[in-house]
C-alpha cells in the first residue's frame, strides 16, 4: 500500500495525484490491484491451495441518490437568474443536468444490472468485478480446476460448493453476479458448484421473507440492522451481540458529539479558504459572500423526468429536500462530491468535473472526507470503546469458521464470495487489528494526515477487498496468507509469531485463530 501522505505546507500538492496520475478521490477511489500477482510469495514446498473467501465493496457506482446534484442544481439556478455566474460557471449548468441524467438512466441496458436508476454500479463496476475474478482464478487455478473436478466426479474427493452471498442491496448483488459470472466464463462448469445460502436470522424470527438466500444483513449490512427487520431481543442468541453492537453504532452515527465533530472539521479555515477559491471561479464574489451571509440558499427539491435514447424507459425523480447548500462550504463540499463521483463513471459521464475543483482545493476537501469517514466508518474515537467496528465481530467470526471446516478437512466448501459495502469492509479492517487501518485516536486529538496513516483511498476504494487462501500440505498443517486488494498484507502485530517465518505473508492457521480468538 502507498505510504502515509503528508499534511502542510509545501507537500500539500502532492496529496493529489494517485498512481495513475488522477486527483484524490478518496472511497471514491477507483479500484486498481495494489500488488501484481508475479510479486506474491511462493506457498511453502509440500502445501497447496485448498480454499479461499473474499469480502469485497461493490463495484464503482454512481451516486447513490439525487441529492448533492439537484441541491448543487438549483443553487446554479439561483446564480443564473441572477446574473451571478463566471463563463466557467455557465458551463456547470448543463454538466449538472447531464450528472442527473445520467444517474437517473444509470445501468439500463446493461445486462446484469437490477433496476436502472441512482446507485447503480457502472461500467466501471462491472468491469472491477470481473476483473477480480479473473486475478482470483489465475491466482489459484488449480483449486477451482480440482472443486470443478469433484463436482463432476473427474476427480477424486467430495462434491464442494462455491458461496456466494450478498448484502441484499442492488449493487451489492450485482457486483455478486458479474464476479460469479466471470469466474463461470473461465471454466464453465464451476456453475453447478454456486450456492447462495440462507441468511443469519434471529432464533425467535419465525418468517424469513425478508431474508432470501444469499443475502445476509447480519454479516454484510450491519451497520444498518433495524428493530423492524432485524430485532434479536434473547441475550442467549448468538446474534444479539451483533444487534446490539449495530444499535450502539447507529446512536453514534447520529449523536450530537459526531455532528459537533464534523462541523468543527468543516469549518476548519483551511475549508473555508478552499471552498472560497473553489467558488469564486465558478460564481462572483457577491455571491459566495451572500451564500455565508444567508442570503441565498438552495435543497434537493423539484421533480424530474428523463428517457432512454430508444424512448423505451423512463425515470421520474423527486428531490426529498433534505439536503440542503447553506453557506459556501456546504456549496464547495457538494461540488466535491460529485467530483469524486465523477471517477466513477467515466464510461456514462463525458462531463469533465476536475475542471471544478482545482488540485489545491481538492485536497483540502480530501483531508477533510477521510476525517469524517475515519469518525463516521473508520477506528474513530479510542474512548468509544470500538463502537464503529464491534459490529464486525460475527463476520469476523464467520472467516474464521469456515477455515475451521477445511482445517478438520471439510472441504465442502471451495471457496466463500461475499459482496457488500465500504461501511462492512471498513469495520472488518478495524476489528482485525491491521495496521494503518484499525488504529484510533483519543478523543482529545483530531484526525488529521499527520497523525493518522487512516486514508479512504487505501482502505475502501471501489471494489476493497479481503481475501483469505487456505494452503494445506499432506501432514494436515493449514496455513493462511491474506491479500488486501491484492496486495499481501500482515495480520495483526501482535499474531507475527503465528508466521510460518519472520517475514513470510504465510501464518499458521491454529496459531492465528488462537490469537484473534483465544476463547
């Protein structure tokens, strides 16, 4: 992974250009392989692949709902109208028109996708996917030559099966398909070995409609599990730590100390300063100064309707007007974020949003998204005891035990392929202790590049990914080496004697357990 950056000063210009030369887009980051595969450690003479599982974000997408555009919109609006705008800014009009249009139609025609509209993956996404898949298949050919053998009696051992499971939300799913279907277009006869299982769910729940197989909210969306859907009130079920961990986080998620925190990290004045200059190239100073002064205002509101080329599907939004420009930071915030955005959707989106936020300017907006993503999703505050990660506790416990079947050598299982969110792979880097990803800062500190390695790009770009391989040799010692995007990457500090050898990326799997769960 790329060292921690600096802060200030004169090294604030080369916060911006990531490895293929792009301006920071943070969790927006678009996903490329952190290590080529030539690189990787060689497996130990005498042990051979035998089983993998994966925890990955969904693919590149777009924006999740029409809020920042439609506010950012009717702002421009407001502007227009009153002759308030910069030849630049003229420009941004029809570019924001074309940002809702194309969210609004995102994924139709597109085989794959669920249902067109806001939140969908891109092509982007779905080539991240797929792509994946191909790497894992290069990487371990062997493996899914030999589960493809069983299944279909050419080969010696028992039937295995391929899980695949998802957090049930559309580009989760989606992502979950085209992998599947990547790894199916290798070796066509892996698709008699994927299994969608059945869902986690409360002993005392006697209906599981809401929980279909393959989808999983107690492993793959517990940051969101509700007393409607999800309520585990027996202390005796073995799922009532987790909802209770995801209703502690969700109060933190809404408490008046992280609003405070946030609003203290944007009005920082480096913000203000940036959000100024971003701004005055876009409307005039009157303008921008009106914004802070409260004279002008502008929220997601007004209706839309937008049509395919071929006139065969229409999308009609409304705005809920719950997102609201306020002042010229709120202004400059939303712009970044559909700069972000913009990375993602290169293959649908011609407009060229870098040309709104300078490199300067995009950096400051940078520093400040990974501070509120590390209080929001990240380690967070050390006095909260892990309050945005304890949630993680029962995925983390299901790596561990399907490794624990293949270790007593049940090999019903190939592999296990899990699809979700940045908000379940940002926890489960935590709760596994690795470094630069888990560690928090006490309460009285302010996250900032010079005193945390944290960063979005790193941890949850599109696509983040976990993956465990399982090596066994013929005297029965299982070993585990884990990719982080694809790059290999330590456990935790404190399990280095579980390696097989001071430095090797391969640990003793009964040593690794014994450490991260030594009940």
């Amino acid at each position: 992974m790329k060292p921690p950056r600096l802060a200030t000063g004169a090294a604030l210009s080369l916060l911006l250009l990531n490895a293929s030369g792009e301006q920071y887009y943070q969790t927006k980051t678009p996903y490329q392989p952190q290590q080529a595969s030539a690189g990787y450690e060689a497996a130990p003479q005498g042990y051979r692949a035998i089983y993998t599982q994966l925890l990955a974000r969904h693919g590149s997408r777009g924006l999740s709902s029409m809020k920042t555009d439609l506010a950012l919109y009717n702002l421009w609006q407001l502007a227009s109208k009153g002759k308030a705008l910069t030849p630049l800014g003229v420009q941004l009009g029809d570019d924001l028109q074309q940002m809702m249009k194309v969210n609004a139609l995102l994924g139709y025609g597109v085989a794959g996708i669920t249902r067109p509209g806001y939140g969908n993956e891109t092509m982007q996404g779905v080539t991240e996917h797929k792509q994946l898949a191909e790497r894992m298949m290069r990487r371990l050919p062997q493996l899914f030559r030999d589960a493809a053998g069983a299944a279909s009696g050419n080969a010696s051992g028992p039937p295995r099966q391929i899980l695949l499971v998802t957090s049930g939300k559309d580009r989760a799913v989606d992502s979950g398909d085209y992998f599947a279907g990547s790894l199916v277009a290798q070796q066509p006869n892996l698709q008699a070995l994927i299994v969608r299982p059945p869902s986690l769910a409360p002993r005392a729940e006697a209906n599981h409609d809401s929980r279909p197989a393959g989808t999983d909210r107690f492993l793959l969306y517990f940051h969101k599990l509700s007393a409607k859907q999800d309520l585990v009130a027996d202390s005796s079920d073995p799922l009532y730590a987790t909802y209770q961990a995801s209703q502690q986080y969700q109060a933190w998620a809404k408490s008046d100390e992280l609003r405070a925190r946030e609003a203290a990290l944007l009005a920082q004045p480096q913000v203000s300063a940036a959000a100024k200059a971003v701004l005055e190239r876009l409307f005039t100073p009157a303008f921008v100064a009106g914004l802070d002064q409260g004279r002008y205002s502008a929220a997601n509101t007004g209706t839309y309707s937008y049509t395919s080329a071929d006139g065969k599907f229409t999308n009609k939004l409304a705005g809920d007007g719950d997102t609201e420009i306020k002042s010229a930071v709120d202004a400059a915030q939303a712009l970044y974020d559909l700069y972000a955005a913009a990375a993602d959707m290169k293959a649908e989106l011609k407009a060229d949003f870098t040309r709104y936020m300078p490199a300067q300017e995009a950096a400051v907006f940078a520093a400040t998204e990974d501070a509120i993503a590390f209080y929001t999703k990240g380690p967070g505050i050390a006095e909260n005891g892990g309050v945005n990660y304890r949630m993680a506790q029962t995925l983390l416990d299901d790596f561990f035990s399907e490794v624990d079947a293949v270790a007593k050598g049940n090999l019903s299982h190939a592999a296990k392929l899990r699809f979700a969110h940045a908000e379940i792979v940002i926890p489960m880097a935590a709760i596994l202790g690795l470094p630069g990803m888990s560690e928090p800062l006490p309460r009285a500190a302010t996250y900032s590049y010079s005193n945390s390695n944290w960063r979005g790009e790193v941890v949850a770009p599109m696509a983040a990914n976990i993956q465990w391989d399982v090596y066994t040799n013929d005297q029965g010692r299982t070993l585990v080496r884990m990719l982080y995007n694809e790059k290999e990457t330590d456990f935790k500090r404190g399990c280095d004697h579980a390696r097989i050898a001071p430095a090797s990326h391969y640990y003793d799997y009964a040593s690794l357990r014994a450490c991260y769960l030594p009940n």
